[in-house]
C-alpha cells in the first residue's frame, strides 16, 4: 500500500473546497476532488496538478447512494485506504431578501433539500468512505459547518449572527450533533471527528460577501484533517478554538 496520504474533499471544485484541497495537496496529500459537475471538477484538478498537487477528480452527488459508492470504489483503486475525509459539501437553499429564510412560511421541501445534502449527504459519504478510513493508520473526519449551527451564539442577542435562516442554520446545528454521535461511536480508536467554522468566506456561495478569503476558511479545516494521534476529537472548531455551542 502506498505511504502517501490521500484525502477526499466534496464540493472541492471551487471555494473552500478547493482551498482545502490545495492545502492537503501542498502538504503531500494525494487529494480526490469530489464534484458532482464534470467540466468544473476536471478544471479543478488540472488547477492542482499545475500547482505540484498529486490530483484526481471524483465524481460525487453526495444526495446520490449509487454516486457516493461509486467515489468511494473509485478511492479504493487509486489509493487503496483513505486518511482524511472532509465532507465541504454543502448547500444554502433559497433564500429571500438580505439571505433570510422565514421560518413562518418555510417550504417544506426546502428544508428536506437542505438536510439532505448538508447532513444525510455527510453520514451517507462517511459511512460509504468508512471500510477505506480504517485501513488508516491515522484516519481523519472534518464536517464543515457554520458558526449559524452555534446554539449558543444565535439565542444570544448580543451577537451578530446575520439574518434567520431556518433551514440553513438548523441543518448546519444538525450536522455538529451529528459529528458528536460519530465522535462518541468512535472513542479510543485512531478515528477522530470535527466539525469546523470556515467563517464568512468571499465565494460565489456568500455572493462573494465576506472579510476572509477561501484560503483563510480553509486553514482550520485543514489543521484538523492533519491532527497528531491523540489530537481533539467531537469539537467544533474556528480559527480562534472551539465554537462556543
């Protein structure tokens, strides 16, 4: 089996995906690029190869089982065992005016649309990747979420936590609860699992709205798919430590 490191990222085609994905490769990862779109995920890795980085595109629908075992056979042949899996994927939903979803007249199906992507679209990528993770000697989980997910911050008025959206910011608490369960599940073994806070990002996800660049969302994300043996595990992390929950 090969001693290069191999990562998976989804959504890693642009934004902090593909920040994140630079990033393991100018570590010496060899780096899956997970993308559902063919033309923007081949660009993505041929940006990569450019820069020194041992890529290859996945094709990846993480809302489809038959597309998610498929990335998963695909690891397998290239790389035989994964290390680090960061589930980026992620989508926001439609929102109204100044990115408000009211919770008062929520579509329903919009609310399943968001769940199934930002957190069952996470256990179904997880649990198919998992058999290759264990091959490991030091298997990594990263779920990026959302200070919006932070119970904590959005009960405090004090605190600027942009406009209610009543399906994204569920989904993203959701999501941290649930990489709690699998941090638990997985306690006293070499698995460890986070969850991380890009921040606000300028990318076309925000309308390209935001102080931090792709690269600076993604260097937290990065730290926790690279933690030592023994490192933190069921936390939810930010550039300045763990999010308040």
């Amino acid at each position: 089996m090969s001693e290069t490191r191999t990562a998976l990222v989804t959504g890693a085609n642009k934004g902090i995906g593909y920040a994140i994905a630079a990033g393991l490769g100018a570590l010496g990862y060899r780096v899956g690029v997970g993308a559902r779109d063919e033309d923007r995920r081949e660009a993505a890795v041929e940006a990569l190869r450019a820069a020194g980085a041992d890529a290859f595109g996945v094709p990846l629908d993480v809302t489809d089982d038959r597309s998610v075992a498929d990335a998963a056979a695909l690891v397998g042949r290239r790389a035989g065992r994964l290390d680090a899996l960061v589930n980026n994927a992620g989508i926001a939903g439609e929102t109204g005016p100044g990115w408000a979803q009211d919770p008062t007249t929520l579509d329903l199906d919009l609310v399943r649309t968001v769940v199934e992507t930002n957190v069952i679209g996470v256990i179904r990528v997880t649990n198919a990747l998992l058999p290759l993770l264990r091959r490991s000697t030091s298997p990594r989980i990263v779920n990026v979420s959302s200070s919006v997910g932070s119970l904590t911050r959005q009960a405090d008025p004090d605190v600027d936590v942009g406009p209610v959206m009543a399906a994204y910011a569920p989904s993203k608490s959701f999501l941290n609860a649930v990489t709690v369960q699998y941090a638990r599940w997985f306690a006293g073994t070499d698995i460890l699992v986070n969850a991380v806070c890009p921040g606000l990002v300028a990318t076309d996800f925000t309308g390209f709205h935001g102080p931090r660049t792709p690269e600076q969302g993604a260097a937290t994300a990065i730290r926790l798919a690279t933690l030592p043996d023994g490192g933190p595990t069921g936390s939810f992390f930010e550039d300045d430590g763990v999010v308040p929950w």
